[in-house]
C-alpha cells in the first residue's frame, strides 16, 4: 500500500515530488541528519505507542503507519539526492556508535524487572527510553547505508544480481522465520543454536525462492520483479561460453 501511494503521488504530482525531494535533501544536512528523523520518530513513538497497540491492519495500526510510512517517505525522496549520501557517509562511524550504546542502553532497561517498571524511579526514564530507542531506529540505516556507500558505491554483476534480490527476498524472509520460528518451536533449542539456524535457513529459502520467481515470467511481477531483460550480446570478435557454463 505504501509503494501504490508514492507511485501515485509520483504519477500525479511529479514536479512537485521533485521539489519536496531537493528541499528534504537540502533541509537534512550536519547534525540534522541525525537530529530531526530521530526527534520526528520520538515525538511520534511518545504520543502514539501506548493509544494505538501493534495490529498490523491497514485501518487501525497508527503507530506503526506514522513510523513505517514516515521511513519509507524518507527512503523514497532521499534515494536520488547524491548530496544526502556524501552527509551519510561522513557520519558512518559516529552512526555505529551511536547505534551500538542505544542498543546496549535498551538491552540494560528490558533486562530490569518488570516489577521494578512501574517504579516511579523506572517510570521517569520511560520518555527518555523511547527517545534512546528512536535514536537506535534511526542511527544504524546511517550506518549501513554510510559504510555502503564508502564502500560499494560501483557496479558490478553481484550488485546487479542483489539489488534484483533484495525486494523479493524482503517479501518472503518475515513468513519464512515466522513460519519455522514457529516449527522450531516444540524442539527447544539454545537461543544461539535456533537463531544461527533461523538465519541460515532464511537466507538459503529466500535466495532459493528468488532464483525460481526470476526465472518464471508470471511470478516476477507479483515479486515487485520487471519484465526480464535479455542476456546482453557478446562483443564482436569474442567467443560465446558454452551455455551449461
């Protein structure tokens, strides 16, 4: 629903798209990289999380919207601002510290008691929490897209095959650890020993379902998948590989 809502706005409203896109990119720069989607996130997790529980339904599930929608809308109109991604890259190791103490700060805070939560020496730490865990949303795409763009920002046939890979395997990775978190389940496994599985599993399954929905022309769109393009012809002169090869 999120992609059918910037496709339309797209399709609708391009130049002013184009605008709002340059006047984000412009707006987000220095410490307001960091700054104002945190303090977005954080106003709206403060106002929102405890009046509108998770259901993940389209009509009644505002909290996650206001967040999800807002990452997304973000993601949509910095992807073309090459300027945004130099500020990204420039903060990539101020990002990963900071996602590293947020995540050991909410480690340290869900490891207290429950019983202790509604103590008023607790309690007072609560909007200051949800303002750590915004901060622990935001840093590490900081940090990940920085390190990615210091260092794989060039072309190459692996890049190609994952960016074709990465929208199908989102879809399908949350069912597969779901489906067989729940199989695991009755075995009981270590923490360490089911996750490890979890995660090999997932991206075996994920990959494997991706070479099979590439391949078949009715399942590439319901994938997010375009028409498949033809094998690019060999130059003049050179000889063609077996095709088993």
């Amino acid at each position: 629903m999120y992609t059918v809502a910037i496709w339309l706005i797209a399709r609708l409203m391009p130049n002013v798209c184009r605008r709002a896109c340059d006047w984000l990119g412009g707006r987000l720069s220095g410490w307001g990289v960091l700054l104002w989607p945190v303090l977005l996130l954080a106003v709206v997790r403060i106002a929102l999380v405890e009046r509108f529980e998770a259901t993940h339904a389209l009509v009644d599930d505002w909290y996650n919207h206001a967040q999800y929608f807002f990452l997304f809308v973000t993601g949509a109109m910095l992807a073309m601002q090459n300027g945004f991604w130099a500020k990204v890259d420039g903060l990539r190791w101020t990002s990963l510290g900071l996602w590293l103490v947020t995540w050991a700060l909410v480690v340290i805070y869900w490891s207290i008691p429950e019983a202790l939560h509604a103590t008023p020496q607790v309690a007072q730490w609560k909007p200051v929490m949800r303002a750590v865990y915004c901060l622990g949303q935001w840093t590490p795409i900081l940090a990940i897209c920085g390190f990615g763009h210091r260092h794989l920002g060039f072309d190459s046939a692996k890049r190609r095959y994952l960016t074709e890979a990465v929208f199908p395997v989102y879809i399908l990775h949350q069912t597969l650890i779901v489906t067989m978190a729940h199989w695991l389940k009755p075995v009981k496994l270590a923490p360490g020993i089911e996750g490890g599985i979890l995660i090999v599993l997932t991206f075996a399954i994920s990959f494997g379902g991706f070479e099979v929905m590439r391949r078949v022309a009715v399942l590439r769109p319901l994938f997010g998948l375009g028409p498949r393009q033809p094998a690019a012809a060999a130059p003049a002169g050179q000889a063609q590989l077996p095709a088993a090869i």
